[in-house]
C-alpha cells in the first residue's frame, strides 16, 4: 500500500529461560497507515507489550527478536538474512543501534507507556526533563526549548502550564503525568507513536478526556497510533483497525467495525461476551473457560483449542495461519472453521471437554497431583 | 425483599477524617495576632464526610466512585476497620461504632471483606487449606478435621479443586486466588461481605468467571454484599442498587436501572457519558468531565461537585441573557487554568464571548476580568471572578439533599440543587 508507515512481518520474540524458550511473539503481521490508530488487544501475557517493544528493538535480553521484518517508511528496523552456516543474522541495510537512538527513537517513533512515573525522573522537574528532551532531539537552544515545552504543556490541557512546568512529577496527578507524557511524544512531531496501555491505570473521567485530547491532536497532526490495550471499549473508541492477540500470535485482523459486528474468531467473540457493558444490563456473563496457557508450552494445533467452545479435532491438529475470511476486504481470521482453510472442521469430531468441573489449571509446572 | 423490612446495615451520618498535617509539629500554628500564639489545627483530609445509607438483606449495593473519592475508606468504615470519626454504623440493629473490642471481634463472623489484590491478602507461606481454616479457628468454629471437611468443601464450592488443599498461594493464577479469598471469607458462614474492587486486577474472561461465582454463591448463601468498584460495568452487571460517590459524600443513590438509564445528578450523567462503549458505532463525540478532583483537606463549600460542574446554577442578582452564563463559566474555567495566551483585549473577548459582553453588572464584573487578564494579573482576575459569580451560586452556598421523583416510586437520593422542587 502506498501510504503504508510501518510494516511488520513475521516478527519472532522469544526468551531464553532456565526452563525453556518463551516464544512470547510468534510470527506476527501487521501494518499502520498514515494517520491511522491500529490496535493490538488481547488479555495479559499475549505477547502485545512484547511485540510494540520489538517494533523499536527495546526487548530486553533474555528476550531476542528472532526472525522477521520491521520496516518503518523505507528504512529496515528488523531485517535478517541467512549467512553462510544457514544461521539468521542481521542484514547490511539493519539500522545500527546508533541510528535507532539518533534518528527514529523519539524522533520518529514516540512511546507512551502504562505507568508514567517509569518514564519520569522524579528529581528532576516535570519542565526540566520535557526541556531537556527537546534540546536534544529537536537540537533546539535552551530557552526555546523551554518556550516550546510550555507551548507542548499547554497543547495537552495542563492548567497554568508556566507555573506547573517547575513542578516535581510527585506534584502532579496520575492523568496530568499521562499528558506529560503526551506532551514529550508529541514534542518532536513524530510520525508515529506506540502506546502501551497508557490510560489503563486512570480513571474513567480521566481516560475520556486523554482519549478525546489524544484524537484531537491526531487531527491537528497527522500522527499514527499502534494502541496496545486489553479494553474492547478503548478500542471501539479510537481505532480504525485493529489486531487481536492470542499467546503469541494474531487470531484475527479487522477494521474495527467488521471486528465488533461481523467478528469470524471465536477468541474475539468469546472475549466480547465476556465482557459487562455498560450501556445494558447484561444478565448472564459468558466467561472463556481456563486461563491462557503458558507461552513456554502452547497447545499444539490451533492454540486457543483448549479454550475454545467450537474447538473440534482437526484444531488439535493444524494451527491455522491468518487467511481473508467472510469476503470483505482487510477481514483476516485463523480459525478452521471457515471455509477458506479447507480444513475437514465440519466432519472432525467437537472434542470432549476432559477438564471437568474444575476448568482451570493450576498454573505451576507441576500440574495436578492426584 | 420489601422497603419495610429492617435494613441489614444502616449508616447514618458516618464522617472520617485523617489527619494529614504530617510530623511531630505538622498540626500546629503560629498565630501572634493575640491570644495564645501557638495553636493546634491540624489539616485533616475528609476521606468519608457525612454518609448515610442502608443495605438491605440479601441485596448488592454498589458503591462507584474515581480515585480518591473514598469509597474504600467508606467500605472499611462501615465494618470498623477503620474508627469512624463520627456517626453510627448499625448492623442488624446493634451500633457497631462503639462495640467493645470483644464484641467488635464477634461481629466479624458475620461480616467479611474481599480486597482488590488477590495475591497480597494471601499468605505466601501458608497452604490453602490452612487459609481458609483461620478464621474458623479465630472464631472457635468445628474440631481440626471438621474445619479440614469445610475447607474442601468451599474450595468446590468456589471452583476450585479440593485436591488443592496443600497448594500455596503462588501456585494459584489471579482469578483462583480471588476464589480462595471467597472461599476464606465464607468459611465462617457471613451474612454480609464487603467486596472492594474484588475483579479489578483480573483480565476480561477471568473477571466474568469470577463475577459468575460470586453471584452463585449469593444465591447459595444469601448474602448481602457492598460492591465497591470503580467500573460502571461491573456495577451494572452485578448490582442491584448504586450510590455514587465524589469527594467523600454520595451525590446519587438509587435504583441500578433508574442510575443507568435515567441518571439524575450531573456527576453520574457526566460518569456514565464519559464511559468507552464496547461497540464502535455507538461510540462518538463523549461529554467529558472536564479537571480534577479538588483536594479533599479543602474541598468546595455547598455542593462539591461544583467547581466542575457542567450545570452550575447562575447566581442570583444578575440578568443573564441567552447563554451568557454558559460563557462566563467558560470564561471563568479558562481564566483558573490559565488556558490562553492573552495578547489583546479583543481577541480574548472574541474567543469567549463571540456575540459580545454581557449587559448589566454581570458585563461590568466580566469587562474588569478581562482588563486584568491582559495585564498578566491572572490571580486577581481569578478571584474576582470566583467571588462574583461561583461563590454567589446557590451550589457554593447551601449543601443540596433531596428525594427526587423516580417512574417505579422507588427511593432515589440525588444531592442536587437542580432537583431542589422535585
């Protein structure tokens, strides 16, 4: 696609532990437009915050991005080839760890993390910090980095934005160090910014006004947004598409219209009907049995069987890879039931479910003893 | 359940306040303007002030609130885990504010409490079974095997496998520990449970098992619970009466359909209007309540909710004209969060009163401000602003309680002075 901003492919995380390798992302694909919110949902441990991490390579050792492609505009973040041995290494045109700090971290690719007070340094004050990373990213002098900072609080809705910026982080409320944060994104007019569930910890109140501030400034600017989150309402609210993550991999990839009122994975539609709305009185939750496996040992076959309440044999035996279901444009689903994986899902048997009344595993190692 | 029947719990007028001066001298001051020159005042945060509201047997009230509004503080209170500043916390007709501690002790049988964080309110050294049995053992309940028996029992009874008995907590994912915390706190047969955002650490499919489970077991043992959560979801889901809170008082009590549907008072409609909606047709341009909460040592005088109040009523003794409040109001939050850049006087009055001042002596007041604004003397514009018009609002003068009229007939607070007829 023409206006394509940032492409992932096949993009392979995995940590090595004393107990095996975690493949925490395995294989996944997506790509963001110009101008656009795609979202990445899923429930603890499905590998989104590990999969944003990887898109600015800041996975953390044991973690190692193992295989795949990141390409950000027509520059390659991720990029691997086999060397002579049949061993992937890192391309020639692989940006170096220097050009990633220079050029594209915070210049071009903006983060926006859960938890501010992470991203903060909490002896320094909120206008030092934001100055500083103005005068280093924007090579700006002193005083008018401090102008543009003021201008960048103000931007984010920060009352009396000269008075606060003397403030300590400690002095500012959890939604107003959310803006700060908003505001250092934003403060070198990036193309893209990855947020990592950045209102989860906020208040309802306070989550609308950042949603309602974050599409506003989208308007203004043109910014891209990969939104992680596990809230199907954030979602509905600001994405245009979005991806759904299951241990690992995508289960189904969808504008979000399609994804909320034609939804073809069972995981997503089990997911929406877990959930309580609150614009109706819901009677009866359906839950998803279990829990989420551990990526370190996924289910064969497709991974979500164990879970899944139209799981038949042949799930326990292909793991279904995304392929364009229900004929609409962009609709991507893994699920054997449809007819587009030529799977013979309508004659396998449903498979007994064996956990009986006690649907959940524990979750150490060890299993049951009996 | 009929309204006649004597309440479960009944609090009345329960107020709590901590002291926040801080240090060994933190609460005094020095005052050299005669009389005794040292004196104690210490600043004091009121976390709960002035609630009243009843449980009724058998019911879910919900209690929802943001951060800081101290609907915790208010659950822990109403089972005197914390001392009640002051009023009376009656549980089946006896005041539990000022029982013995003996007494105190016993009540606890029938009233328990599930927290937020599953993990932290288990012991990491203690098996399973042994955590459910403690409070049996505090209260002198069955033989060492009898307590065994019952906490095999109530780990089925939660959803858990009672061959789990010699499991630690760690062992357990979230949503099975929450179920053990279930399981202790029914192990001494309760009638009333205190449940403070029991879900909220929970992933979406965890969370509605767990909800399921609890509703089961209301059912199963006829408990009355106190939902504390800050999700309008889950309340919705799970309760059958709602009392919001804001800084430390309940602004609307009633019904769960009659909040939901036809929510009174402007914090919840601004509550429930600023809620994601899981479908992205519905979702839209939202009214979003706009600041933050003010500080609870010196919260707002009348109505509390006043300072950021989209329907604050215009004070008396001024002629206002057709949305020329709504502007001053605009005006006047801009002026407090110094929203803009003052360059001219022009511009500022463009922007805010597009169609021209206000007439009257509400023009004059708002032409000074304007002066003032320009002049950088952002404070003085402030405060004279808030002293004409805010603090002359029938909401900064008088506390607003009344009984509003509902289509069932059904007993529904909302402290407001908008429904001060009704």
């Amino acid at each position: 696609m023409s206006d394509e901003l940032l492409s992932v492919e096949n993009l392979k995380v995995q940590f090595e532990t004393v107990e095996g390798v975690v493949r925490a992302v395995d294989g996944i694909s997506f790509d963001v437009r110009e101008g656009e919110t795609v979202g990445l949902v899923g429930e603890s441990g499905a590998g989104k915050s590990v999969a944003l991490s990887s898109v600015l390579r800041l996975v953390d050792s044991p973690g190692r991005i193992v295989a795949g492609e990141v390409t950000f505009r027509d520059e390659t973040i991720v990029g691997f080839e086999d060397d002579s041995s049949g061993n992937p290494v890192p391309r020639e045109e692989m940006l170096t760890d220097r050009e990633m700090r220079e050029r594209i971290r915070g210049r071009e690719i903006a983060t926006i993390f859960q938890d501010p007070m992470e991203s903060l340094n909490p002896v320094f004050t909120v206008g030092e910090q934001l100055q500083e990373f103005i005068e280093i990213n924007r090579d700006l002098p002193p005083k008018d980095a401090r102008d543009l900072a003021i201008d960048t609080l103000r931007e984010v809705d920060i009352p009396q934005p000269e008075d606060r910026f003397d403030d300590y982080t400690h002095e500012f409320s959890g939604g107003m160090r959310q803006r700060v944060l908003i505001a250092m994104a934003l403060a070198c007019d990036p193309s893209l910014i990855l947020a990592d569930e950045p209102t989860t910890a906020l208040d309802v109140t306070v989550e609308g006004q950042l949603l309602n501030l974050i599409s506003e400034l989208q308007d203004d600017y043109g910014t891209s947004f990969v939104w992680v989150t596990h809230d199907l309402a954030v979602v509905a609210e600001i994405c245009q598409r979005v991806n759904v993550m299951y241990l690992g991999e995508i289960v189904e990839q969808a504008p979000v219209d399609d994804l909320f009122h034609d939804t073809q994975h069972p995981y997503t539609e089990a997911l929406l009907d877990s959930v309580p709305r609150p614009d109706r009185t819901t009677e009866e939750l359906t839950p998803i049995k279990g829990v989420m496996p551990e990526a370190i040992n996924p289910p064969p076959g497709c991974r979500f069987h164990t879970r899944c309440p139209e799981a038949r044999e042949a799930c326990r035996a292909t793991n279904p890879s995304l392929k364009e279901v229900g004929g609409k444009q962009g609709h991507r689903a893994a699920c054997l039931i449809h007819d587009a994986f030529a799977a013979d899902y309508e004659d396998s048997d449903p498979i007994q479910q064996d956990e009986g009344s006690f649907g959940e595993q524990l979750r150490s190692a060890g299993g049951v003893d009996e | 359940m009929s309204d006649a029947a004597d309440p479960l719990v009944r609090v009345e007028g329960v107020k709590k306040y901590f002291d926040a001066s801080g240090g060994l001298f933190g609460g005094f001051q020095v005052d050299l303007d005669g009389g005794f020159p040292v004196q104690y005042a210490p600043r004091e945060v009121k976390a709960v002030d002035d609630v009243s509201f009843e449980i009724r047997k058998g019911e879910t009230l919900g209690l929802v609130g943001e951060s800081g509004c101290g609907k915790s503080t208010l659950g822990r209170t109403v089972l005197r885990l914390l001392q009640p500043t002051e009023g009376n916390i009656y549980f089946k007709g006896q005041n539990v504010a000022d029982l013995g501690k003996e007494e105190l002790r016993r009540t606890r049988q029938e009233q328990q409490i599930i927290f937020q964080d599953p993990g932290s309110s288990l012991n990491p050294r203690m098996k399973v079974g042994p955590i459910i049995e403690e409070p049996m053992k505090a209260h002198g309940l069955h033989d060492p095997a009898g307590r065994e028996e019952r906490a095999r029992e109530l780990l089925e009874t939660v959803g858990l496998d009672p061959r789990h008995y010699n499991r630690y907590p760690h062992q357990f994912s979230g949503g099975q520990q929450q179920r053990i915390n279930l399981a202790r706190a029914l192990s001494v047969d309760p009638e009333f449970i205190v449940c403070d955002e029991p879900t909220s650490a929970l992933d979406a499919s965890i969370q509605a098992q767990v909800l399921n489970t609890m509703r089961e077991l209301q059912e199963e043992f006829d408990l009355t619970y106190l939902f504390i959560s800050h999700d309008l979801s889950v309340i919705r889901h799970i309760c059958d009466r709602v009392a919001v809170m804001y800084l430390g008082q309940i602004v609307e009590l009633g019904e769960k359909e009659e909040i939901f549907e036809h929510p009174k008072h402007p914090y919840t409609r601004s509550l429930l209007s600023s809620i994601p909606v899981p479908d992205p047709r519905l979702s839209g341009d939202r009214e979003v309540l706009q600041g933050d909460v003010p500080d609870p040592a010196d919260p707002p005088s009348g109505c509390r909710f006043r300072t950021r109040c989209p329907e604050l009523i215009a004070p008396e003794g001024y002629a206002f004209g057709d949305g020329e409040w709504e502007a001053v109001r605009a005006f006047m939050r801009a002026v407090a969060r110094r929203e803009f850049d003052p360059d001219d006087r022009s511009a500022v009055e463009e922007s805010y009163f597009g169609g021209g001042l206000p007439g009257g002596e509400a023009g004059e007041v708002v032409d000074e401000a304007v002066g003032m604004v320009v002049e950088d003397r952002w404070e003085a514009a402030e405060s004279l602003l808030s002293e004409s018009f805010a603090e002359n609002s029938v909401c900064a003068r008088e506390f607003p309680d009344y009984e509003a009229e509902t289509a069932s007939g059904r007993q529904h607070t909302v402290a407001c002075h908008l429904y001060s007829d009704g």
